[in-house]
C-alpha cells in the first residue's frame, strides 16, 4: 500500500530537518523544526519530484506564494491541492 500524501510530505520535511518522521507534528512550522530558507527550497524541489507536481512557490518572496508554508498541515494540505489539481 502507498503512503498517504501526509505521511510521503512529513518524511521529506523529516529528512531535512534530520529528524524522524514521529517527531513532525502538523502544527509546527518550519522554524519549530530548525529548518532554513535553504532547507525550504530544497524539501520544496524534494516534494516536486516526489509528487511530479510544480510548486508555485518563488524563495525570493515566500510571504507573496500561493504555496503556504505556515506549517506542515499547510503544505500538505496545498499538497494534496496541487496533487487534485494534476490528477493524480
């Protein structure tokens, strides 16, 4: 069985923020896990290729993205948006 979109963007969050999985609530944002603007950018190429999507995120502006990053329930729920919207 496949992991559910939830589970798939809290072990890409995980991984760069060099925790386990069960230490990721939805709550936190991604300041609470000590991730940076540049571990942003790079779960944010991690969930692209993990979900074939594109993310409308622009790094130089991250207050003016469609993509809210306010917390991991944000980014999986725009997640799971961007994943209805390609259909897959």
């Amino acid at each position: 069985m496949t992991s559910s979109i939830a589970e798939r963007v809290i072990a890409i969050i995980a991984a760069q923020a060099v925790l386990d999985p069960g230490e990721v609530g939805e709550a936190m944002s991604l300041a609470d896990l000590g991730i940076d603007s540049l571990g942003l950018v790079e779960s944010i190429f991690a969930i692209e290729e993990e979900f074939d999507i594109s993310v409308p995120f622009n790094a130089n502006e991250p207050g003016n993205s469609d993509f809210d990053i306010s917390s991991v329930a944000a980014i999986i729920a725009a997640v799971e948006g961007l994943v209805a919207e390609a259909g897959r």
